[in-house]
C-alpha cells in the first residue's frame, strides 16, 4: 500500500508569528496521510466526480472546493471510507503547539524528566491547556522572542516575565505551575554554574536548520510527520517494508522531513517509558519515501482535500463559526469510520475544549 502525503496551513517556523499570534492568518495546521492500494481505481471516481461537479482543473485544491462544491468533498470522503482506505490526520492548533513547548522547557524541562507516563502526560495536558487559555498573548511572544535571542539572559527574564503572569491567576493549577516554575528556575541557576553560557540550551526547544542554514524552531510538520509514520507503523502491525510514503513536493522542508524519518526509525522508545496508545515507535522496517508535485498524484490530491477540509473544520469551529453542511457530514464520517486500535482517525494537538467541541470529549 501506498501512503500519501499532504498539509493545509502553512507550515513554515512557529516563531514568526507576530504579537497577535495570528501566525500569517494560519493559526491552524494539518497533515493527512491516506493510505490507497488501487490508483487507477481512485482516479477514474475523481474523473467521474470531476464531470459530475463541473471542475475543470487540473488540480484538485480545497479552497476552490470547500464552500462552492462541498459535495464534491463529501463524495470523495464517502468513497474513500466505504473502500476502507486508512486515515491518519493531525490537526495543530499553533498557539496550542507553543504552550505545549513553554510546559516542556519552563515547567517541566527535559532534564527533570525520568520516565514518561500516562500521568505525566496527563498532568502536561493540564499545565499546557492553562497556558493556551489563560496567559495573553503578550507573554507567548516573548518566549518567541527568546528563542530569536537565545541566551542565559533572555530565558532568565522569560522565567520571570512567566512566573509573574502565572501568579496573576487565581487558581489552583496555577499554584501548581508557579511552583513548578519556580524549582525549574533554580534548577536552571544551578546548571548555569555548571554549563555556563550553554545552560540556557537546556531549557529551549532544539531548532532545525533550514536549507540555507537559518534556524527554524518549532516546524509543525516535524512532529506531524513522526507520529502519523508512528501511526502507520501501528496499522501495518510494523510491516513497512513494501510500503511508500509520498509526501507532496516541500521546497523549503523537505530535508527536514527526512530527516525526522531517519530520527524516528532510530528512536529508542524503552527510554521514554511511555507508549502511545494509537501509535507504534518501534521501527523494525522502514518504508521509503519519496516527494512529488501534487497535480501529478490522485492520491496526493486527495490527502490534499482532506486536510484542508479537517483544518478548515476546526478553525471554523474555533471562531464559533458554522462548517458548510456538506463539509461537516465529511468531517463526520471520518470521525465515525475512525478506528482507535489502529491508529486510523484524527488527532488533535489542541486544547480539551476543542476536542469537546469537534468529539465530545469531556475535559479534565
């Protein structure tokens, strides 16, 4: 079987977003994986879906699709889920994705943690969801201007800027944060007496390095990417060695993303402690991969649709909107032909109201 590959909303380096946290008006990121065994098969139903709908362009893009054709859409998912196809969708909310980092670094760093668990998971989940809701946006653009001046000094006042909004809050999460706050910051204190001005690396996200060597931190696709082959790793029962993976053409990213292939097939998961329980990171095969222009592939078209119908799903939804009919039954339909054993569904790197809203799934 062959996976293909697409994103919807930009993916380009979380710390360019300006002090709105607009991130270029594209808070929301996504990327689908769909798995297809017979092409021509996929290709002759968009042929026919193409004449049935009146779209005459050559490739098939969701903006000229989502409000005009939904249908269009609609069919395309119903097809794809009567045949059985497998699904893997991540879905960030980029602001989301930035508290997530700030719990990692400043509440709970990495050289803190011993062994990962459901319940550090689930109290990160806690911590991260406070920062998304309660800290203004003021305090997530100076920890992206931390990261743009990387130093002992800037993390130091950053630990102090965020300590101080968090004790601003009356709440007992926040009691807890600004405690863990607080020992993280003398830890930090400590370790400047050890590693001196390379004490402030411990306690800021590694940043990749882009094609012409500048620092890109944070690159939503590198996370995606890892655990949607994670998640393929699981539904091939960890047979990958006759499978494709082929991603649409990255100009910017595309050494990036190999790279995080290489470092995921390496990854020694017995270290974390953890498993996730939809994905599979121990690797004993490895799929190739390869990159492709989108207009040339029915399969890369079609994860192009899906997660561009799943990403505009849920930024409508996060501004109290209401999806088009037919993009909701879409979304739906995914939803109900999800398959959580298997790792086949959508997966949100958002806050539990979200998921409330989109699943109903309750919060903490």
């Amino acid at each position: 079987m062959n996976y293909y590959i697409d994103e919807s909303g930009n993916t380009g380096d979380l710390s360019l977003s300006g002090p709105d946290m607009d991130f270029g008006g594209q808070p929301v990121f996504s990327l689908a994986a769909i798995g297809i065994s017979d092409t021509l098969a996929l290709s002759a139903k968009l042929g026919t879906l193409r004449k049935k709908y009146n779209v005459h362009s050559q490739e098939l893009k969701l903006s000229n699709i989502y409000k005009k054709k939904p249908d269009f859409l609609l069919e395309v998912t119903n097809y794809l889920t009567s045949n059985g196809a497998p699904f893997f969708i991540e879905v960030v909310d980029k602001k989301y994705l930035l508290a997530i980092n700030i719990t990692n670094y400043f509440v709970w760093p990495p050289y803190f943690n011993t062994k990962e668990s459901e319940e550090t998971v689930y109290l990160k989940n806690i911590f991260s969801d406070f920062i998304y809701h309660r800290i203004p946006n003021a305090t997530f653009f100076a920890f992206l201007q931390t990261l743009k001046t990387p130093s002992n000094d800037s993390v130091s006042k950053f630990f102090d800027l965020f300590k101080k909004e968090i004790e601003s809050q009356d709440h007992e999460i926040a009691e807890k944060l600004a405690w863990c706050v607080d020992e993280s910051k003398d830890d930090f204190e400590n370790i400047i007496e050890m590693e001196g001005a390379d004490a402030n690396k411990q306690f800021l996200p590694i940043p990749d390095e882009g094609k012409r060597g500048q620092v890109v931190w944070m690159l939503p696709n590198f996370s995606c990417f890892t655990n949607l082959y994670a998640r393929i790793n699981r539904y091939q029962g960890g047979e990958l060695a006759s499978c494709r993976i082929i991603h649409d053409e990255q100009a910017h990213f595309d050494e990036i993303i190999k790279e995080s292939k290489k470092q995921v097939e390496s990854f020694d998961s017995t270290k974390s402690g953890y498993s996730p329980p939809f994905a599979d990171y121990k690797f004993h095969e490895r799929a190739d991969l390869f990159f492709t222009v989108s207009h040339d592939d029915p399969g890369i078209q079609v994860a192009d649709l899906l997660s561009g119908m799943v990403m505009r799903h849920y930024w409508t939804q996060l501004k109290g909107e209401s999806p088009p009919r037919a993009a909701k039954e879409s979304f739906d339909a995914l939803v109900l032909h999800s398959n959580r054993s298997r790792g086949i569904g959508i997966n949100l790197v958002a806050s539990h109201h979200m998921a409330d809203i989109l699943f109903g799934i309750g919060g903490y």
